[in-house]
C-alpha cells in the first residue's frame, strides 16, 4: 500500500490483524504481548510505541501503543483504520471516576464520549460533539464481562484534552450521568466512524480525583488484567 510505512508506523501490509488493542503505555503492551499472546512479533517501535501481533487462543490479535492524548491516538488509530485495513480498535486504558458508584479498579465500557476537544472539527462540528462506540463490540464485551464475571459499567465516559484541568467541568458532566474521565476515547469513536470502522474503550479506574486514591504506574501497567481478557476474549 502506497500510504506504508508511515512516518509514525513501520510496519509492513499484513503485519498488523483486523483487531488491534491499543493501551496508553507501551510497558502495558508489551506486558499483554509477553503475557497474553502466543509467538508474539514486534511489528512496530517507532518512538518506543511498541505494536505486536501474535495469538490469542486460536486468533490474531495485535496490541499497539496509542500514547497519551487525543492527538496521540488520533494519528495511530486513524493510520490503523485507513492504511493497514485494521476493523476494529479496542482501547483498554486507565480512568479517573467521576461518580460515587463507582471504585478504583471497577472497569467501564464507554457507550459514548462526551468531549472538551476540537478534534470533531474536521468532520464538520462546528460545536460540541459526543460519538459513541461500535454496538457490536459493546454487547460483546458487556456478555463477555458477565461470562467471565467481571464487573463492568457501560456507561457515558468524558475524553479530556487537559489532565490538569483548571475549568474543574467534573460535577456538571456527574449531573449529566457521566461516570468517568479519560483522554482518548473521543477521538478514536470519530476516527472509527469515518472509515467505517469499529471501536470500543474498555477503561479501569485508576484514581478519584475528588479523593485523590489512585494506583501507582506500574499497578496500572501490570494489574488490569480483567480489561485485557475482556478485551481479548472478543478480538
């Protein structure tokens, strides 16, 4: 394909398998190639964003950093979608809670992503936009969740372009029944949606900002595994 190699990705066509899941952290994919996958290949480490494919019982699978941010996963997912023919993204990441139902370390699934970002703008919204995940990967991970008896919420998730943000937006999103913030989901739904493709955030929560509990690093590279085999299970 003439658009491959990209400057942000070397691998070949056929490298990568139709569903790829994309952790923030690289060390969180390496971790799930080296623990998950049979015969996993290093496909692509460009700028350290380690992509691999292998197996999962029977299945190709691929797990590729996507970075942090929108603008990060923007780039990856979007070269994913439209050059490498990939069908499906799960992104499996961290999140913070925004409402009291929940508690560090339950997991969500994002039926849609409330967002702060001009990311949409380049499909056409002037304004504010919400994009929502691909049905079918959703039932499948709730069913999955349930068989394997995960604990997951399927539930509105806001995708951030500030960490630290100082227009403190959490407790008017909680009154809109938003459980969780995170900063990618958004980005990777409008890509998905452009070409036609599918997508799904499974997120575990890392912290409450409200409290300031949270994981260390390297619990939230080593620890989620549930998300993983929840992720896993319907590539």
């Amino acid at each position: 394909m003439a658009n491959i190699p990209t400057p942000h990705i070397t691998a070949k066509a056929g490298d990568f398998a139709k569903t790829v899941l994309m952790p923030g952290d690289p060390l969180r994919s390496k971790f799930i190639a080296e623990h998950f996958l049979e015969n996993p290949v290093l496909v692509n480490n460009v700028r350290g964003v380690q992509g691999y494919t292998g197996s999962y019982k029977g299945k190709r699978v691929s797990v590729m950093a996507s970075g942090m941010g929108m603008p990060s996963i923007g780039i990856y997912s979007y070269e994913l979608f439209n050059f490498y023919d990939v069908d499906n993204i799960i992104r499996i990441g961290s999140a913070g809670m925004i409402s009291e139902k929940l508690k560090v370390r339950d997991i969500v699934a994002g039926m849609s992503a409330f967002t702060n970002s001009a990311f949409g703008k380049q499909y056409g919204f002037d304004g504010t936009v919400c994009p929502t995940c691909s049905y079918e990967l959703l039932v499948k991970a709730m069913n999955t969740a349930e068989k394997i008896g995960a604990h997951m919420v399927a539930c509105p998730i806001y995708s951030s372009d500030c960490f630290y943000d100082e227009s403190a937006p959490l407790g008017k999103l909680k009154k809109l029944g938003v459980l969780a913030v995170e900063m990618e989901a958004a980005a990777l739904y409008l890509n998905a949606a452009f070409a036609g493709k599918n997508a799904l955030a499974i997120c575990t929560i890392s912290d409450n900002p409200f409290t300031g509990e949270g994981l260390s690093a390297e619990e939230r590279q080593n620890s989620f595994t549930q998300m993983m085999e929840i992720a896993l299970e319907i590539a």
